[in-house]
C-alpha cells in the first residue's frame, strides 16, 4: 500500500489491489510465466503513483501477454495482434487527461506491429509501451519470433532460426522513443520502479520486458542472474547521451544471447516535447480533452482547406 496524492489531489492511500479486477478471473497463464511479473509490478506501479483504476486505459495486443487486461482493473482495450499502439494513440489524443498503457509480446510489438511501434516511438506520443519478451510465440505454441536467437529450433525453424534477433533496445532509439528500459520479471522492485519512471516520462516510454516462458522456451533462459546497469561498477554511461546509450544498448543486446542478463535504464530525453505537447504548440491541439469537442453543440469546426488558405 502506498500513500500518494490522487489526480484532484487529495492525499489517499492507494492499495495494489484496487488494480484487481472485481470478479477476480484467475489467470490462465502458466505456472511460473514471467507474465505474472509485469502484472504485479503493473498494479504495484498504479498504486504508488497514487492513480485511480479510471483514469487509466491499458491497450493489449494478442497473445498470452495480450491477456494482461483480463487481470488489471482500468479501462482496458484488447485490440488485434499488434494494433495496441494504434488504438492506445487514438485514445490519448482524444482524451489526453488519460494514463495510457498499451502492452504485447515480442511477436505483437517487434513483428506484425512493428511499424506502430517504429512510429509511435517518433512521434513520441505520451505513453508508456510494455513488450513482454519472450523470445517466442507464446500463445501460439512456441513458434520462432523476432527475438528468438539465431539457431533457436521451434515448430516453424525445426533446424535452427536463421534469422538475426532484433535489437529491441536499438530499435527504440533509433525511431526516436524518449525512454528506454528493459527489466525482468524476475527482479519485481526494478521492474515496478520502471513502470512508475516509465509513466511519469514525457513522451513515448518504452520497456522491453523479460518474461521467461517455461512452457515454450525451455532452452531459455529465465533470465537470471541479471545485472542492473545502474547498480553494477562494471557499467558507466549517461543516459542522457544517445551514442553512449546506443552502446550499451548494444552490448546489452549481444549479452543476452550470450546468457549475461543486463536490465536497467537505457535513454532518457526529458527535454523533447511529447505530440501532445508539439500539437498544443501549434494551437492543434486544446488544453481541454479534444473528445469533449464531440459534445458541444456550439462548437464550429474548421475544415483544414480554410486552414491552409489562411497560411497562404
Ligand atoms: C493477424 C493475426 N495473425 C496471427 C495471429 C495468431 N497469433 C495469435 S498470438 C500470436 C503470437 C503471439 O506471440 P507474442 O506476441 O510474442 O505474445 P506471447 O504469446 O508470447 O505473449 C499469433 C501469431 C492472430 N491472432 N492474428
Ligand atoms: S505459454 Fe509461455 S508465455 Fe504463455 S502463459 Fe504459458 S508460460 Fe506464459
Ligand atoms: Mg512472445
């Protein structure tokens, strides 16, 4: 339980468990799925930022992390494989007085939605995106996915993927998310402290997140022991340099497959303006929820060729 300030900001203490959906449905993951980690470090998060379940919207792809909304009580969307981004964006230009989360699996956010995740990640919209990183379809019954290590034999790669992973980290970065972290859910209170600096972030937030499936990915790890970048003396860089972030990012990446689980912050900008912020600028966007436009009778919409003749 934590005390914090709520949005009209009274003090109230807010309990992990006002997170938990009121007929309690009992998750039908494995026993000892990483999955289980993000959805405590989820609600341990919500509470201690002091955020009430409806002023949240958490966005789920499909997969077994695309579950993670049948277990988490906030306004929820449990969209198409790899389409939480899209959704989640719409959400929040509409109404960006809510918190919004969108959450998937390696598959949803680093394959088929890979484009939405490449252009959320420019357009920094404000929000915090968790990728439960498996290193395989879960769901599905363990297929190779895009961060499957090359040689990784499945169903669908019987000899070996001879595929290259993806750089997750790298990725982000060089499409432009403002905040980057990868955690395990094998190490809960980092994880929780990530999701709190994850939401609190300006802009596009990004945590590519460990999440051991013992059913599907028995070669694999489960990602200990791990090493906190930021704790370890072994490490030393600036979050807020991207060349040397970009390098850690990468040593980060080739570790793994290597069997050295490195987590930790990765890249912080705090000074780039989130969409929202871009928008407002511009005068595109009111101070208002724009969605409460929809409801005003009165309102007297522009249409953009009337916009254009006047900046001529
Ligand atoms: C358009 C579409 N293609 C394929 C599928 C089948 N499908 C469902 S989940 C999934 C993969 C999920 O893997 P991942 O995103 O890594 O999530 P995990 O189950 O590992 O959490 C696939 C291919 C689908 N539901 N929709
Ligand atoms: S198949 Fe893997 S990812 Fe899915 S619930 Fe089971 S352990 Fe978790
Ligand atoms: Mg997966």
């Amino acid at each position: 339980m934590s005390k914090a300030f709520s949005a009209i900001g009274e003090e109230r203490d807010v309990e992990r468990d006002e997170f938990t959906p009121g007929i309690e449905p009992q998750p039908t993951w494995c026993p000892g799925c990483g999955d289980f980690g993000v959805l405590k470090a989820l609600k341990g998060a919500m509470a201690e930022l002091g955020k009430d379940p409806e002023e949240v919207l958490l966005c789920t792809g499909i997969g077994c992390s695309g579950k993670l909304n049948s277990y988490f009580e906030s306004y929820g969307f449990h969209t198409i494989h790899g389409r939480s981004l899209p959704v989640a964006r719409a959400a929040k230009v509409a109404n960006h007085d809510l918190e919004v989360v969108a959450a998937g699996g390696d598959g949803d956010g680093y394959g088929i939605g890979g484009n939405h995740f490449t252009h959320s990640a420019r357009e920094n919209h404000d929000m915090t995106y968790i990728v439960f990183n498996n290193e395989v379809f879960g769901l599905t019954k363990g297929q190779t996915s895009p961060t499957s290590p090359k040689g990784h034999k499945s169903k669908t790669q019987p000899h070996g993927n001879a595929k290259d992973p993806v750089r997750p980290l790298s990725m982000s970065l060089s499409a432009g998310a403002s905040y980057i972290a990868r955690t395990a859910a094998v190490n809960p209170n980092q994880a929780q402290e990530i999701i709190v600096e994850a939401i609190e972030h300006d802009g596009f937030s990004h945590i590519d997140f460990l999440t051991q499936c013992p059913t599907w990915n028995k070669d694999a790890k489960q990602y200990v022991p791990y090493v906190d970048v930021q704790e370890s003396d072994d490490y030393d860089f600036d979050v807020t340099d991207r060349r040397e972030a970009s390098e850690m990012m990468y040593e980060t990446e080739d570790k793994l497959y290597e069997g050295t689980v490195l987590t930790g912050r990765y890249y912080q900008d705090s000074e780039r303006n989130s969409y929202q912020a871009e928008k407002q600028q511009r005068g595109d966007m009111p101070d208002e929820p724009l969605a409460e436009r929809y409801f005003d009778e009165d309102y007297e919409w522009e249409r953009s060729y009337d916009l254009i003749d006047r900046h001529k």
